[in-house]
C-alpha cells in the first residue's frame, strides 16, 4: 500500500511574530513562572536568571534538564487538548536518573563513559537504542513512538530527556501544537489521520508557524506497525503563518495513517491546524 501526496496551495496568513509563534500555548505547570516556549534554549535564560548556577545547590545540569520540562510539559498539555497523552521525563542520566516506565529508561553510566562513546544507552521494550551527546533520537517500533535528547554531558552527569507518545491525538486538530525542540534538536509531531467515509481521495488542509523558512518532512505510518511507511514528502515551509493544501490519494481507498511531521532542527515552529476532507 502507498499513499500519493500533492502540494496543491500555500497561503501566506501572516509574517513571524513571538505572540503568533506562542501565543495560545499553555504555560508549563511546573514552572509556572516560564513563559510557553517552544525551544529549551530560550526556556533556560529564564531559568539560569531565577536560579543561576552556583556550583553548590544548582549545577548546570539542573539547568539543561529543566528547560526540557518547561518545553516539554507545553507540549504535553498541547497533545492533551487534542486528545492524545504524551508522558516524559528529564533529568541527570547517571545520578539520580531518568526513567520514563519500568520498560523505558536511560542506563546509568558516568557522563565521562557517555561523552567519550558519544552516545547514551536507552532501554526499550524492544531493546536498547543510542541517543548521540548533543543530538537526538527518534524511536520507532511496531506499537512504540518516542524520542530522546541528549543536550549536554559532562565528567560526572548528563542530562537526557524522554518523551513516549501513550495516546495519539487523531485529526482535526483544532487547538495549537508546538514542535518541542532541546536546544535546537526539533521533535516529531505525530496525528492520526482519517476520512470520515471511504474514498481514494482526500485534501488535507494544515497550517503553520515557522520562525524561519526550512523544510519539514511528512510520513504516512500504519496505524498497526508503525515501522510501515506509505509514503515520505519534503515540504517547503515558509517563514510566518501559512495554510498549506495537500491532496492524498489511494487505491481503492485511502487507509487511516499515523502522519508524522518532523521540522528542520534549529527552528521553532508550531502546528496550529490540520483538518481533512471529507
């Protein structure tokens, strides 16, 4: 089975602007006192002014694994409101740990051990997997989606994240979504996608915000193994608010996919929309 996908519109709404980028965004519950962003290195100029590192009670890892959860958590109640559940954890990999579920979780290692290797080990439910220092890691099994990130690693400590999709939010969406992104490494959004009734042909209308202009790569998943692709594009994305028109088509009739939707790393971008038709 393959999907087509077809760039048939974009319509430019509106130039860049913070308010447009953010603005909508729930403010992370746990730092409350951190504004709704999209990316941990602005999130981390507020925290390193609230609680500047002082070699005693805060660290610099504190700091890096502390922005990942206010980006994370916007995220997370982003998902929610859509109707999906994102669950995620972030911290020091070695002491005192960063484990997400009994089946999900970082090795504990030094962070000398990391950094020299060049990667953390993650467990999974389906083994263990590498997560690069300074980069990220998508992770796709047959029933499984999470990421990782790896922002800094030092003598002793390293901060990681990880971050499990448990629900997928199905489409429309309706209330906006950020892309989180540790200290420039862009996360996956993924949405399952159906039409109300079976037809070969389908317009897919989403729109959305990029502080720069970057390309973002589309992927149709099974919705039973998500290891299955029907079908990967390259999308043009356009500085500012824009609607971009999509026409999917199948034979005989378009199946339900789990869309996924990856920005360029080194932005900040948001999903504000996404509706299909019929």
């Amino acid at each position: 089975m393959s999907i087509q996908v077809e760039l048939k519109e974009v319509r430019r709404i509106r130039g860049f602007s913070i308010e447009g980028l953010i603005g909508g965004l729930p403010r992370p519950r746990a730092l409350a006192w951190v504004p709704p962003l999209t990316n941990s290195e602005d999130a981390r100029e507020f925290i390193a002014e609230e609680a500047p590192v002082d070699g005693e009670e805060v660290v610099e890892w504190m700091h890096y694994a502390a922005a990942d959860v206010a980006v994370l958590e916007v995220f997370a109640q982003s998902v929610e409101d859509n109707g999906g559940k994102i669950s995620f954890r972030s911290g020091d990999g070695y002491i005192p740990g960063v484990r997400e579920s009994s089946s999900f979780y970082v090795i504990s290692e030094r962070g000398s051990t990391v950094r020299s290797r060049g990667y953390a080990r993650v467990r999974t439910p389906y083994g263990v997997v590498n997560v690069p220092v300074g980069g990220k890691k998508t992770i796709v099994f047959k029933d499984f989606l999470a990421w990782a990130a790896l922002p800094w690693s030092g003598w002793i400590q390293f901060t990681i994240s990880l971050l499990r999709w448990v629900k997928l939010p199905r489409a429309p969406i309706t209330k906006k979504m950020p892309f989180p992104s540790s200290y420039g490494k862009s996360a996956p959004n993924f949405i399952v996608v159906s039409t109300r009734v079976p037809t070969p042909l389908a317009t897919m209308k989403m729109v959305v915000t990029s502080d720069k202009d970057q390309k973002m790569v589309l992927r149709g998943r099974s919705t039973s193994d998500y290891t299955r692709t029907y079908f990967e594009k390259e999308l043009e994305i356009k500085s500012g608010e824009a609607e971009y028109t999509l026409i999917l088509s199948a034979f005989p009739v378009l199946p339900s996919f789990v869309l996924e939707l990856q920005p360029s790393d080194g932005t900040r971008t948001t999903l504000n929309k996404l509706e299909v038709f019929p």
